[in-house]
C-alpha cells in the first residue's frame, strides 16, 4: 500500500466523532511499546496530593505513608524529633483572586521531625501564621499547602530535593557550584526525587505538612549530617478542587535553616545476603539488601521468552516519515495507536505478556513472620522480562533490620508453581 493510500485511510478514519477527545490522551509511540516491558506492580503517583486528617503522633501508624517498613523502624526508634527553634520570615501575603495584599506579616516554619534512610526522606513541615495572615487565609481553611521552590540540600551541596532543573542552575548559581541541571546529575551532585505532599494538621495558627520525598531508579540518598532548607514561597489554596501549581494565595519571604541528621541515620548501615539454596535452579536471587525500613531484592526466573512485537503496517509508515513530514503529528500518532490497540495480534501479545508476568512474592524470617511488597509513595515492585525468557524482578519488602534472623526464606508464586529461595546473612 503506498503512502498516499495509507495517508488517505487514515485521513478518513481520523475524523471520527470525539477522536481528539477520547483517543489523543495517554497514547504511547511503538519504540515504547516495543521496548522491554516493564511492568509496576505497587505504586501511588510519582508527584501528589495525599490528604490525611487524623494521624497517631503516639504510635506511628504509617505516619509518613511510607509503608509498614518505615512503620516499623519509626515505632523503634529510626525518627528524629528536632526540638528546633522556629525560623521567621517577613513576608507578603497576596490573594491573585481576590486582589487583597498585606506587607509585613511575619511567618514561622521549622522540621518538627523527619526520617532518611537510602531511599526516603520524610519531612513534616511546620508552618506557623501570623494574625495578620488570618485577614486572608486561616488555618483551618487550608487545603492546598506546597513549597513550590523548596531546595533541601545537604553539607556537601549535594541536592537531596528540587523542584526542577530551572530551580537547580539558580541555587547553582548562588553556591557558585559553576554546574548545570545535566551536569549536576552527573556528578551525583542532584539526586532525582519524586515527592507526596500530605496536609496532616490545620489547627489554629498552625498548618503541618508532611514532604515524602523518594529516590528513584538506582539512586540512594548520601549519609548526610545535615540538611539545609531554602525557599522564599509558600502556596495556600483553600479550594478542595485546586491541583498544585494553581494555588490562589501566596505567602513570599527568605527562610533558609539546617537540621542536623542524627547519627543513626547518616551512620545507618546496610545488610547483604546471599543466596544458599532454592528449590529450583531456574529460580535464583541476584541481590537482596537489607536496610533500616525494607528489604531490596533482585530476582531472576528462568521463563519462556516474550513474544515478538506484532509489526503494524501503519507504525512501520509513521516510523519511516521524516520529522518534517506534515503528516508526522499527534493527531495521526494517537489514530494509530489507537486502531493498533484494537487488532487481534496486539491483544494476543499483551495477554502473553500478563501471563508471563504475572508473579507474586513475599518473605518469611526464621520468626515465622511474613512480609509482604512495601506499599509506599515511591514505585516499587518491576518485572521485566526479556527475549531470552529472563524474567527480572525487583522489590523493596517491609522487612527491616528490626525483624533480621540469619536466614530469610523468598517464596515465590509463578505459572501454577510454588518455589523458595534460601538466603543467609554476610557480614554488615
């Protein structure tokens, strides 16, 4: 079929009713498609809104919503109250809405408490309004609250959390690092981190939020000994249906203090084990860590291999135009992976694809207790299977360094068989 035949079909078929609207969002081009697939099995949103009213401050009931792993050491010990003094900032308060400004309204906020371990680093935020701000916002009618230009770095002007690059190259310039955004990553000087913002208390002059910021990918967090805070906003909305980033009052000041990191977390230490038996050879564990809130494990499984992507004599037209080409646009994208995805070969393809990665795994100590994928703010829980039938799985478990016995058992859940896998503890 030529190009003008294929252009005229989808010319044709493009037009159909609602097509912008119910067939342009979310579309995905082939090269994804046919990249190794990965698949995640536990996640909330890499960047959100969680809202929380009532929380336990006695006993830490998933208190940062990290999961029972962060509970767990948190309920032991691993969380430091700062007993800091408050930093104040004058500032200007403004309603873009409403049009009302005050001048010379002074705002307090200091870390009550936070947790870091290599992966997470949990802030509550405490935020302290004067009486002026109340002629505008109170805290009771909070219900958006962010920092839109927080920057935590560390000793070593390591950046632990920013908002983006922009952001990055400013606080950059103002450390005379003399690094950009890309340069900065690569150095490890920038650590990429997702983040849930958590309202947690609204209660007279006072709003606490709650910053969980996370790694992603194959970073961990440095053993920081102290952590500094900059920002000069705070965004306040107090409509229920505001997304971030649309906050109607914004409070602008200068704060910027250190927390010092207890030793036991910039000294944490983690725990390797090894493989010692399983019950099948096709099932082995290439690493298992453990930390202070979870139990990272990589395992592969020996598989059938995934099956070949179908070829789609549309795609292999979009791929072959030049970027020039006016037919090369979303419009045209979004129609044909959408017809792609009605086809019988791609619906075969994928439903191999779930069969072959559809795993369960969990953990047991010499306890006897079970533990389960951690279920936290970050993405946790891949499977990706390749070519050659290598399944790789890889997790974070809610096992921590206070459930640790000598030996821990991996039990696997695959295609109608149940296999285990032995591991033993090495030295720290």
């Amino acid at each position: 079929m030529g190009k003008e035949k294929i252009f005229e079909n989808v010319q044709e078929n493009i037009a159909i009713e609602n097509f912008r609207t119910v067939h342009k969002k979310h579309e995905k081009t082939k090269k994804i498609l046919q990249s190794t697939l990965t698949v995640m099995i536990c996640s909330l949103s890499v960047t959100g809104i969680v809202f929380a009213k009532d929380i336990s401050t006695k006993l830490y009931d998933n208190f940062f919503m990290t999961g029972k792993g962060m509970e767990t050491a948190m309920n032991e010990g691993y969380i430091e109250n700062t007993d800091m003094e408050y930093e104040n900032a004058n500032t200007t308060i403004e309603n873009t809405e409403t049009g009302e400004m005050i001048e010379d309204v002074e705002t307090k906020v200091k870390v009550s408490e936070f947790v870091m371990d290599d992966f997470n680093l949990s802030i509550t935020f405490d935020v302290e309004l004067s009486e002026k701000a109340k002629e505008i916002v109170t805290a009771d009618e909070v219900w958006e609250f962010n920092f839109p230009d927080l920057v935590i770095s560390d000793e070593n002007n390591i950046v632990l959390y920013c908002p983006s690059g922009v952001r990055y190259e400013k606080f950059s310039k103002e450390k005379n690092l003399g690094l950009n955004y890309d340069e900065a990553i690569d150095k490890k000087m920038y650590i990429g981190s997702g983040v849930n913002i958590i309202p947690i208390e609204r209660e007279g002059n006072h709003v606490k939020v709650v910053y969980n910021i996370y790694t992603g990918g194959d970073s961990h967090y440095p053993k920081s000994k102290t952590l500094t805070v900059d920002m000069t906003k705070i965004n306040i909305s107090k409509n229920e249906e505001t997304s971030m980033g649309e906050e109607e009052i914004t409070l602008t000041g200068d704060w910027h203090f250190d927390v010092a990191v207890p030793e036991k977390m910039y000294n944490r230490q983690s725990v390797v084990y090894s493989q010692v038996d399983t019950t099948n050879e096709n099932y082995q564990v290439e690493s298992a860590t453990l930390y202070d809130t979870g139990m990272e494990i990589t395992a592969k499984i020996k598989t059938e291999p995934k099956p070949k992507y179908p070829s789609f004599l549309e795609f292999d037209f979009y791929d072959s135009l030049s970027d020039e080409d006016p037919l090369k646009n979303e419009d045209i994208l979004g129609y044909i992976s959408w017809k792609e995805r009605q086809t019988d070969a791609y619906k075969e393809y994928y439903d191999k694809v779930d069969e072959l990665t559809n795993i369960s795994i969990y953990l047991t100590n010499e306890n006897g207790e079970t533990f389960s994928l951690n279920q936290g703010p970050n993405e946790n829980g891949s499977i990706g299977i390749d070519e050659e039938g290598i399944l790789t799985y890889t997790g974070m478990f809610d096992l921590t360094k206070y459930n640790e016995t000598e030996k821990v058992i991996v039990h696997f859940e695959y295609r109608g068989q149940t296999e285990e896998v032995v591991l033993e503890k090495g030295d720290e």
